[in-house]
C-alpha cells in the first residue's frame, strides 16, 4: 500500500499554527513512508473563502518547505463529481430531498430545547413523497439509526460512538453546494487517502465520514486525532496569543525551519532531544509516538529556538531575512554596511530578525538622542580627555578595521591608566546611542569612520556642555 495523506485547508481564514502543525505531521508521515502527500483546498464556504486566503495559504506552504507532490484539488472544482454521487444516492435512497425551510427548522429545535431534548433534525422529510412548490431542498443523508461505529485512532485509541446520537444530516445545501463532511469523504475516497491527520476538533466529525464512506462502499482510512494546542494561559491557542497568520512569523523575523522544529515538538518528541534537521524528523517521526494530551505554545522557547538557528544559519539566508526585515522598518541602507557583515556580528546576539535589524539599526541611520540612563552614567566629565584622544587616534587611522581599532582603544585606555571598560562603553555609548553593541571594535567598523568620528565629537561636546551647567 501506497501511504496517502492530505492536508485538506479551508481558506476561510489565514492558515494557523494549528493548522500548520497538521500540515508538518501529514507531510513528514507521507515523506518517512515514500508515500504522497495531497494539498486540497477546501473552498465551499463561498461566503467566507477568499483568494487572498488561498494565495496566503500557498505562500505559507512554501515558505516552511512543506511541498505537495500532488495538488492543489479545489472543491469547487469538483462540484460535478459530488452532483453525480449524489444522484446515486438518491436513485438508492441513501439520500434524500428535504424541503424544510430555516423557519420550520428553527421552530423545531426551539421545540426540542423547551422539551430538555438536544436540537436535531427529527427526519420529518425522510418519507416526504412529492416535491414542495417554491421551495429548492437541500440533500440529507439516510442515516442509521442504530448500531456502532468505532474509531480506530492511532493517537486516542478505540472511540466508539452510538449511531442514535446523529441525525440525517445535510450533505448538500439547497444552493447545490456540498457539506465539509460529504465533500471530505468523496475527496478522500476519490484521491485514495490512505491516513488523515487532522486536529481533534475533528474527532466528533468521523463516525458520520465513515458512514459516508460506507455509503461510497469504500473502506475508511486510518485516522490519526492530533491533541490541542494551548496558549501559555492554558486556553485553546488562539489570535490573541500572538500571530493569527503563520506568515506574520515571517514578517517577525523566524525562521521557517526554526518554527517547523518548534511545531514538531508540540506533541511528539524522540527523547530529550530539542533540534531537529529535516532529514532527522523525518527519519525518527511515528505517528504512534503521538501524545494525547495538549501541547502548550511557549513563545519565549519557539524564540531560544529561532537563536539557535539563526546562530548556524548561512550567511546568505541572513542576509536575505536582514534586508527583508529593514526594508519592514523603512531602514535607509545608503551608506551603512553590507547586511552579510551585519549578520556576522549579530546573528548570535538576535532571537528574531527583527531583532537584529532593530539592534543594528544606530549602523544605517543616526539616532536621535542618547539614551538618558547611558548618557547620565557614561558620559561624565571624568571621561572627556580620553574620548577626546580617542577620537582623535581614529581621525588619524589609516583603515578602518576592528583589528586597528581594537589597537587604539587598548593604546588609549594604556595611555590615561584606565581600564579598557572606562574608555570602550563611554564610546559605546557616544557611537549607538545606547549602552548595548557587540563588540565595540566589530561595532565601529559597521558604523563606519564618518559616522563614528561625527558621533563622538556630538558626545564630547554634551559632555563639555554638561561640565560648564554643573
């Protein structure tokens, strides 16, 4: 047998991490098997799916390496296919119209619920025999009425469910649109799905797909539910956790390879170890290694996470995220450095992107004061004659390198008896406007001479000023 799975989104929305995580356990299982792995579009919200959606949700895939090698299938493509099967059914009363329209049907569930009962179709059409004028029915399913079916899940175990607990549904809306439920399972069965990973939000949906399944006479797949994902807060993960899009991970500077190791772990794990290359989760992933329980989304480790990466990143993939991430801030890059340089100082300094290109920014544009604190601390008057002969010994710098500048600093601090901390953090200070840098030869090589002269002849004359008003 030919492993099968299918990722099967609805564009009504962004795709979440959610649903990206079941997205990654599809595709490694389809990879680790040599099996295929389907992209289908689940499109037949015709109110709530948007192109922008599914352009979206395409650029996402791309973007974390999660390649279909078959797709994607669009449901509203396939709308002939579900209208043929459905005349089957009809012609085998396995089906059946129902001419009820939302008012009668609001009125018999408020019925139900005034009588304590759970709301459900009460079947009132199934012996119907003739048509209803003015009225388009909508297509239910003939279900049973007794007897069991029993999930076989690879995560949850055995699930068994009472076929009296469901109604005949519809599996076609009087628009002539199809259900999730009977669109899932003609797409499942056409496509030969073989294992559907999917969350356990889904679970209460899969008796009545295997009974449709059974309809089709085809054999249902092998069902794996996906536990939860929680916030930090223990609540169902959601937008107000942070990003609503996985994309806005992007656009914060995460690495695609950061956050599908980080994904991978929420739920499954292979001892204590915490990275994962592609090739590695591939190898070791099972679907029976599963947990059952909720995960919980810690975006302080997805960040430790994305530093490790970024730390052993290549240089050329930095530099690409780093000049993507300054043209998000509106960094003008005229005259500052090249970013590949810029990586190579920072990239074990910066959790995200955005860090690294908010850390950096003092490189490619001036700042507009000095930070207070820093100012209060480090420029004193004690300071001035050193920083005055140091920026002097940098006007008289033939090349501008850190390995020179490292050498005038120590020759400075060696000259007025000071430590190399008492003349390199005041210069700190002066050059990026804060307390913080990497190293401050590495630092004022980025900056540049023209820059960094100019900075600290503006820092020797607030200290000057700051001696004459005390």
């Amino acid at each position: 047998m030919t492993v099968r799975t299918r990722f099967a989104p609805s564009p009504t929305g962004a795709l979440h991490i959610g649903g990206v995580r079941t997205a990654l356990f599809s595709w490694l299982y389809a990879r680790k098997k040599h099996g295929c792995f389907v992209l289908r579009i689940e499109d037949t919200d015709r109110e709530r799916s948007t192109k922008a959606n599914i352009e979206a949700i395409l650029e996402a895939m791309a973007w974390l390496g999660l390649t279909a090698d078959e797709g994607p299938h669009y449901q509203m493509e396939r709308l002939e296919r579900y209208a043929t099967v459905v005349a089957h059914w009809l012609e085998q009363g396995k089906a059946y119209r129902c001419y009820c329209t939302p008012e009668e049907l609001e009125k018999m569930r408020a019925e139900q619920v005034s009588r304590g009962e759970n709301p459900r179709y009460d079947g009132r059409c199934r012996s119907r025999p003739s048509e209803r004028a003015g009225v388009e029915p909508a297509i239910r399913f003939r279900h049973l009425t007794d007897g069991q079916v029993i999930v076989h899940d690879l995560v949850r175990g055995d699930v068994t469910f009472e076929n009296s607990q469901f109604d005949d549904f519809v599996i076609v809306r009087s628009d002539g649109v199809p259900t999730y439920n009977f669109a899932v399972v003609v797409d499942d069965s056409d496509m030969n799905i073989t294992h559907v990973i999917r969350g356990d939000d889904h679970l209460n949906n899969t008796p009545k797909q295997m009974n449709l399944l059974a309809a089709l006479g085809h054999s249902p797949p092998i069902y794996a539910h996906l536990p939860m994902i929680l916030g930090p807060d223990g609540a169902r993960l959601s937008k107000r956790h942070g990003a609503v899009n996985v994309l806005d991970y992007r656009d914060q500077g995460y690495l695609p390879a950061a956050l599908i190791n980080y994904l991978v772990r929420l739920g499954w794990s292979h001892g204590d170890q915490e990275i994962f290359s592609i090739d590695e989760m591939i190898e070791l992933f099972d679907i029976g290694d599963i947990n059952a329980s909720a995960s919980s989304f810690n975006p302080e480790k997805l960040k430790w996470l994305n530093q490790q990466y970024i730390i052993k990143a290549p240089g050329t993939q930095l530099t690409a995220e780093l000049e993507r991430q300054l043209q998000i801030l509106g960094i003008d890059r005229t005259g500052g450095p090249s970013p590949n340089t810029v990586v190579e100082v920072y990239r074990e300094r910066a959790a995200t992107l955005r860090d690294m290109a908010e850390s950096c920014r003092y490189c490619f544009e001036d700042f507009a004061a000095i930070d207070p604190q820093a100012a209060k601390k480090h420029l004193r008057p004690v300071i001035l004659e050193p920083l005055s002969d140091v920026c002097r010994r940098f006007e008289s710098l033939s090349e501008w390198t850190a390995k020179a500048l490292e050498a005038e600093i120590d020759a400075c601090a060696a000259a007025h008896d000071i430590t190399m901390g008492k003349i390199g953090q005041p210069i700190r200070v002066a050059v990026t406007g804060g307390g913080v840098s990497p190293p401050i030869d590495a630092t004022l090589a980025l900056i540049g001479r023209e820059r960094s002269i100019r900075r600290l002849r503006k820092a020797i004359e607030f200290i000057e000023d700051r001696a004459t008003t005390q």
